[in-house]
C-alpha cells in the first residue's frame, strides 16, 4: 500500500513541476514575443522611410542576434506584403542581405530542419541573392526526395535567385513530378523560360516538357505559342494532349483548319479537346463537326461539344434543334441536358 502512494506523490509531483515548467516556458515566450513587437513597432517607420527611398539612414538594431533576426525579419516580411515596386523590392533586398545574410548561411549549415525550411522560405521572400551561392551547396546536402519540403524549397529558391544553375540541376534529374516542375518553372525569368523552351526540344524528361507546355498556356506566355503549336503535332499522344490543353488556356490558335484532323482523332481525348477549342474560340465553321461529336460513344466528347455548341452565337438555335431533330439518341440528351443546364442557370 505504502508504494502506491509513494508512486501517488512521485507521479503528483512530476505533474507539478512539468505545470510549472510550462508556466515558465510560456511566460519566457510571451516575454520575448512582447519585446519583439515593442522592436518592431518602434523600427517600423524608419524602414518604411528606408524602402521608400525617403531616408537612407538605417536605424539602431538590438544587439542581440536572435532578436534582431527575429525583428527584422517580421519587419521585411509587413513591407513585402504591401511593397510591388521593383525599386522598393530591390531596398527590402538589401537590407536582407545586410542584416540578416550571415545568420542564415549559419542556419543552412548548422540550424535544425525546420530553422532551415523557415530561413529558405524567407530567402524566396526577400530575393536574397547574394546567398545563392550557399544554397546551391546546400542542395547538396538534402536528401533528393519530392516529399522532403527541405529540398521542393531549396529548389523553389534556386528558380528564384539562381535560375542558371537550377536548369542545370534540375533537366538532369527525372524523378521530379509534373506538378512539382511546374511549380518551380512559374519562378523563373523571361530568359530562363526561353531557355528551357530549347531544352525541352531536345533529350528532357517528359515530365518537364508536359509542365512547360500547361505552364505557357496558364500563364498566357504568347512568345512561347508557336512552341505549344509545334507540340500539337508531336509523336507522343500526351504532348499532344498538354498542348491542346494549354491552347485552351491561351484562347488561340493560329493554324484553326488543322483542328479538323482532331475531331476525327481515333483518340477520344483529341476529339474532346478538338471541341473544347472549337469552343472557347467559338469557331463557327466546325459547327457540323460539333453537332457530329455530339453523337459520340465517349461521355466526356459528348458533353464537351455541347458545352462547345452552347459558346456559339446560335448555339441555343442549334441545341434545340438537334434536341428535336437529331437521329442519334446520344446527341438529343446532351443537346437537352446543355438547354437545361442553362435554364437553370438563368433562373439562379
């Protein structure tokens, strides 16, 4: 009996002091927290003044390493949120290089994971350059996975601030996912997209190639057109089916008579896509070419040309009559569910 209550007051005593020490901790963190803010709200109107180029003289920091990294970093990341000019973005820069440049090529050496993943995504941020160099040598001493943040941001900052030495990384790996790619290709620069627009013609992984082509369309990047068209025409049916997705996203396309080899694609995919394009680019002279994929044995074709047919300026005119007219059952219901889906959406 004794023993169970010396364990009674052993484990009451455990839980006491672990209730004490975590008053403790959060007091010490609420502490430091306050003095931080006090910092930050007493520097911030000066590197206003500094990155709105009114006042060059940079104020007085905290001695003390942690706060004064902790400090300037909440007061860079407030003036990225409201800053867009290049000229601002530039002075936020470099006073991220000039205060806080040691501290994370420390933190990438030494620092725990997450200090390192926090130090990338600032460096992304603040377009420290001038740090490039160690996170080029920092690339390599992660772990090359896709699931390991460390290393998606290690190269996310790469395409950022040294976009050279990230397409010579970065076209020699094959294991980087789709989605991934183009992630990292929506950092670069002008430049670098031209250049791997030549990469991508050669010898690359075709992950790369398929990221490249969806990318241009979604960001509507007009002087890499011609690329996505050539691509149309590609040996491999899924560069076929990414550059028929991305003209979509363009809303263009300048050789239109070609479309018809699509509509009569022995790919069902192609034939969707073909309507798709007839559609968002309501071209009128594929309108039999609609009204004949209306009828075909694939849903997702089907749906597509309606939806294509609907876009047309006498699309409603033509639905009703295929939805009266038409022999073929399968074009009648999805001419009637296209008439119906936009009655109802007029009366919402």
């Amino acid at each position: 009996m004794q023993w169970v209550i010396a364990s009674l007051v052993v484990l009451l005593v455990i839980q006491v002091a672990l209730f004490i020490y975590i008053l403790i901790s959060k007091k010490i963190t609420l502490n430091y927290d306050e003095k931080v803010e006090t910092l930050y709200q007493n520097l911030l109107p000066s590197y206003i003044e500094i990155v709105q180029d009114t006042s060059q003289l940079e104020p007085r920091l905290p001695e003390n390493k942690k706060y004064r990294k902790d400090v300037v970093e909440k007061l860079l990341v407030r003036l990225s949120e409201v800053t867009a000019g290049e000229g601002e973005k530039a002075r936020i820069r470099k006073l991220a290089e000039t205060t806080l440049l040691d501290a994370y090529i420390k933190i990438l050496e030494k620092g725990s994971w997450a200090e390192r993943v926090n130090t990338l995504f600032y460096i992304e941020d603040f377009g420290m350059i001038s740090i490039k160099d160690h996170v080029w040598q920092h690339l390599g001493r992660v772990e090359s996975d896709d699931e390991n943040e460390e290393y998606r941001q290690t190269l996310r900052v790469l395409a950022t601030i040294y976009p050279e030495k990230f397409l010579t990384f970065i076209l020699e790996k094959d294991t980087i996912s789709e989605s991934l790619a183009k992630e990292l290709f929506r950092r670069l620069d002008e430049g670098s997209l031209m250049e791997m627009e030549k990469r991508t013609s050669g010898k690359t992984p075709i992950a790369f190639k398929l990221a490249f082509i969806v990318l241009c369309g979604e960001m509507k990047l007009n002087q890499h057109l011609p690329f996505v068209e050539r691509c149309l025409f590609d040996e491999q049916k899924e560069i076929r089916l990414k550059a028929m997705k991305s003209i979509c996203s363009y809303q263009y396309f300048s050789k239109t008579e070609q479309l018809k080899e699509f509509f009569e694609s022995e790919h069902w995919e192609e034939r969707m896509y073909a309507a798709k394009i007839a559609g968002v680019m309501e071209l009128t002279k594929y309108r039999d070419h609609l009204v004949d994929t209306l009828a075909d044995p694939v849903w997702w074709v089907r749906f597509s040309s309606g939806e294509a047919i609907s876009k047309l300026p006498d699309g409603e005119i033509l639905l009703e009559y295929v939805a009266s007219q038409n022999e073929d059952a399968f074009a009648r219901d999805m001419a009637n569910q296209m008439l119906t889906t936009k009655a109802t959406g007029l009366r919402g």
